[in-house]
C-alpha cells in the first residue's frame, strides 16, 4: 500500500513539474511580452462597428513589465504607449478589462481600446472581447 501511495505521489510531483506553472501567475505577469494579433471575430447580430475600424485589428504588441507597450501595425508603424489590466467582480464572477492606448509620435496618431473582458486559453494566447451593442468583438492574441 505505502509503495502505490509513493508511486501516486512521485507521478504527481512529475507532471507538475513538466507543466507550465503561467495559469498560477497574475494576468499582469502572464501578460509581459511580443503578441501577435493574430484573428478577431465579430460575434452577434445586429448592424454597425467593423473590424477594420479598430484600433488594433492587426500587428505586434509587446506588453512591458512596467505597464508601457510598443505597438507595430501591418504598414510597420511603430505607437508607444501604455497599458493596465483591472481586476472587477461582478455578483460571482471576476473578470478583468485591458485598456491599451498608443501613440505614433511622428504623425500624431492616438489609438486607444477599452476592452471589456480578458481570458487566457494557455501560455501562448488569450482572448479580448469588446461588447458593442448586440455584438461583440473577439480579438485573439499569440505568441
């Protein structure tokens, strides 16, 4: 009996070992570093808002620990600017909004998104949405 619990034991401790430990990190931590925007979906009825029309529908982001980011869209334009992840409970349930916003010094260009809600779906993506009227925008990220 001692030797099968030994044995559970040790297989545990193996398979948490090789795992990745991200999902125990802060969305802030788990965040840091070069995404690619790699789809986003519109989901819903109703008319109004196209993808092409958002800030960020395409390019790079890279998120820095300090809470700055560097955006590069599809024409290789380089915005700087911030970002911030806010923890929210709402009856039972918590989610998180990312607000992004940067800024192309050289043509004074702002770009700034307020999205609703936040989802890892592993290491290497995670999912915004945007609720806008009886739709909602889904943008993924990749690394």
């Amino acid at each position: 009996m001692r030797k099968i619990y030994t044995l559970g034991i040790l297989f545990s401790l193996s398979l948490l070992s090789g795992c990745s430990k991200d999902f125990l990190k802060s969305y802030d931590k788990r965040v840091v570093g070069t995404w690619r925007i790699s789809a986003v979906n519109r989901v819903g009825i109703g008319g109004g808002g196209d993808i092409d029309n958002l800030p960020f529908h395409n390019g790079f982001i890279t998120f820095y620990e300090n809470g700055t980011l560097e955006y590069t869209n599809a024409a290789n334009v380089l915005f700087k600017g911030s970002w911030d992840i806010v923890k929210k409970r709402r009856e039972d349930q918590t989610y998180r909004s990312l607000q992004i916003t940067a800024i192309d010094f050289t043509n004074q260009v702002v770009l700034s998104q307020y999205y609703d809600d936040m989802n890892f779906a592993g290491t290497d993506h995670f999912k915004t949405s945007i609720i806008y009227g009886f739709h909602t925008f889904v943008t993924h990220f990749r690394r």
